[in-house]
C-alpha cells in the first residue's frame, strides 16, 4: 500500500519540527489566556450575572452557531445562540433545556477547569481527567446530542501551552485516547480540542476519535483571512471540523481587549470561509459586550453567522464540507449488488484520474467520473477523501460509521 499523500505531510512537519518546538516553548509568553469557566476548582458552579431577557426563539435560527465562552443562558436569543459552558451534572437537564428553549447551542465542558486534571506536579493527568468525565455517566442527556443542541464535548484548552502543563505538552496520542473515552460513553457526540490543527498534525496517526479542532484568532496572528484558510486547509488535511472565533478580551496588542473595528472587520474575515462549524469567542463580559459599537459589530457578526453555511461538527456526519481547492465529496451508506458498501460521490476535481483516501492511507486509482465505491469490512467509522491524482489537491473529508 502506498502512503505518498501521508508521508508528504509527515516530512513537511518534520522539516518544520524545529520552528514548531520553538513556538511551543514561547507559547507561555503569548498565550490566549483561555480556560475553561463556570465552576471553580472544588467543584462548585459558578452564578452567572443576572441580564435582561433577551427575545425568545423556538428553534435555531438556521446558519452556525455564534456566540461566547460562559454565555449565561438568559443572554441565548436574538443575537447570541452559542457557547462554551461548564455546567454542574445537576443542572445540566435544565440548562440544556432552557438553551434550546431559547434557540441555542452548547458546546459542553464535561470536565471542567484544568486545575481539577493536573497531577501534583501541573501535568496532565488522564486519569483525574476520566473521573471529572464520570460525573456525567449517569445523566442522560442523548436526547441534546441527537437534536443539535449540544455542538460537542469540549475536553481540554491549549494543550499545546507549556505553561498550562508545566512544560510538559498533551500531544496527539493522548487527545486521540480523550476522545475514544468520550466516544465510549457518548459514541455520536463531536469530541473538540482547543487547538490550531497545526499542532494536531505534529503527530503522524490518525485521528479517529478526535472530530474538532479549532482556531481562535488574536492580532499577533496576522491577517484574518489568511489565517482562517491556513487553519482550515491544516484542518481538512486530518479530516477534521474547525470551530472558530475571537479573543475578544485579550486579543488586541499587549493583551488588550480587540476594539470594535477589529472584531467586525476580523470576525468577517474569519466568516468568509464556509467550512468552520461554530462561531465562539473568548469570552463573555458584560460591560464590554454591552458598549454600543461593540454590540453593533457583534450584531453584524450574528447576522453572517445566520447566513453562513450550515456546517456540522461531527466528523462522521455525512453533510459534505466543501474544501478550498473546490472538490466536494460526500459519503454515504447504500447497497450493491446486495452488499452493505460506501458509495462516494463527488464534483469539482480536475484531470481523467483521482486517487482515494480511506482513514488518511490511500487506497486506490479510480476514473474522476464522480461515483466510487467503497467495501469496509468491520464495524467503525471510515474516513475518506479523494484528490486529483498525484497531487495533494483534495476534497473535504467525509464519513460513515457502519455498525
């Protein structure tokens, strides 16, 4: 079997591992500042500010969802319908409930802040980690997943971040081994890291559990648009959605809160791109969300969020991403010939030939007439992309799960 596609991503990051170290290791002096919120490290849930009951809304509104980390729930509505929260097991059938209410979505922080997961000397700790993800075994809450309202399972902020680990990075085997955890209890929820999926990429397997990174755009990045396609194109190299967003409150020069300007004019760059899923800034605050011209660029934001591509966060889900080189791909159960198969169908590749990819491993030559087949023969999901022949120009991943 021939691995060209891979390895060719596997000796780019090489030959860029010694850059790749080096921004690791000033990571501590540059980092976003973000941690999870909502509940202090004992456990207790934290209130959030009371707010003025915004419109109601029945449904979600259509588009991705926009919003905040911490959004309080009485702030879903007209605007806001996106978030990062952390809620106690106890609470999490209400709020869930009162969120979709209002139109919302939710990305869940199961396991809280990172200090309740770091052993005695600040590192990760996989196994405090499985426990934090325990107190939820026994609240059912499958019906959220199915219907949209929760976007995913947000397992771990910045594990890239030196100092959040004491010098001592979460790297792609163990994210992969988080997200088969998760998947064990909660098989169709969307597993989210908060990462840039360059540093996913570092490691050279495959990704089958994991189904999200994400980009979340400070100045000190440079242009907006070229920093949305360089995170999308990293993420569709691995088969992943990409969640994206602005620091808000410390993405300006020195760590400074982004003025108004800077959050229209960045967060429309970053809404261009079609593929991201969701729209979720760091993070929320009253006062500043509540200036007049901050409330007027967010309002602009929600407004392309609506208009925006809907988009799923799931790996598996076999909604098409289309992909910037415009090769679109869709993957589907079906029968042939009496047998249970793949069937591929795409549009958008140049050329008579395209080569296909399952799970990251090429697998065969086939006529760029747009119909292919694929035969797994065990259960699990399957990962496939298809690229002009030769060439690293490829479509979107898309995925199947067979039973």
């Amino acid at each position: 079997m021939t691995y060209l596609f891979k390895l060719a991503r596997r000796r780019a990051y090489q030959r860029a591992l010694p850059l790749i170290l080096l921004a690791a290791a000033l990571a501590g002096c540059n980092s976003d500042g973000l941690t999870n919120s909502g509940e202090d490290p004992a456990g207790t849930p934290a209130s959030p500010p009371a707010a003025p009951t915004p419109q109601f809304a029945t449904s979600f509104r259509g588009g991705i969802p926009f919003g905040t980390w911490a959004l309080p729930t009485s702030y879903f509505g007209e605007v806001y319908n996106g978030a990062v929260r952390n809620i106690w097991p106890g609470e999490l059938l209400s709020e869930l409930a009162a969120i979709k209410g209002r139109g919302g979505r939710v990305v869940l922080a199961l396991a809280g802040n990172e200090d309740n997961f770091k052993d005695a000397d600040g590192h990760f700790s996989l196994s405090m980690w499985k426990a934090r993800v325990d107190r939820f075994r026994n609240v059912n809450f499958s019906s959220y997943i199915d219907d949209g309202t929760i976007i995913g399972h947000y397992m771990i902020d910045e594990p890239n971040d030196p100092v959040n680990w004491t010098n001592q990075l979460v790297t792609g085997p163990t994210l992969e081994a988080m997200a088969a955890y998760s998947k064990q209890i909660w098989p169709r929820m969307a597993t989210v890291v908060r990462v840039e999926p360059g540093y996913l990429a570092q490691w050279s397997g495959i990704y089958d559990k994991l189904d999200v990174a994400w980009a979340q755009y400070v100045t000190r990045k440079g242009d907006p648009a070229d920093y949305i396609r360089r995170n999308v194109s990293d993420a569709q190299k691995l088969g992943l959605a990409l969640i994206t967003g602005l620091n808000i409150s410390k993405g300006g020069p020195d760590q400074t809160p982004l003025s108004a300007s800077v959050v229209q004019s960045a967060g429309s760059a970053l809404l261009a791109a079609d593929y991201p899923c969701a729209f979720i800034s760091w993070e929320f605050d009253d006062r500043y969300l509540s200036r007049s011209e901050i409330k007027s660029a967010m309002s602009v934001l929600s407004q392309k969020a609506e208009a925006h591509s809907t988009r799923s966060c799931s790996s598996s889900s076999p909604i098409a991403l289309p992909s910037e080189t415009g090769i679109v791909l869709s993957a589907a159960q079906s029968t042939k010939d009496g047998e249970e198969v793949v069937k591929l169908t795409w549009s958008g590749a140049s050329g008579t030939l395209v080569d296909l990819y399952r799970n990251g491993n090429y697998s065969r030559t086939t006529q760029n007439d747009g119909l292919a087949f694929a035969y797994p023969q065990r259960a699990g999901t399957y990962t496939y992309k298809v690229c002009e022949a030769g060439k690293a120009t490829c479509s979107n991943s898309a995925s199947v799960t067979r039973n």
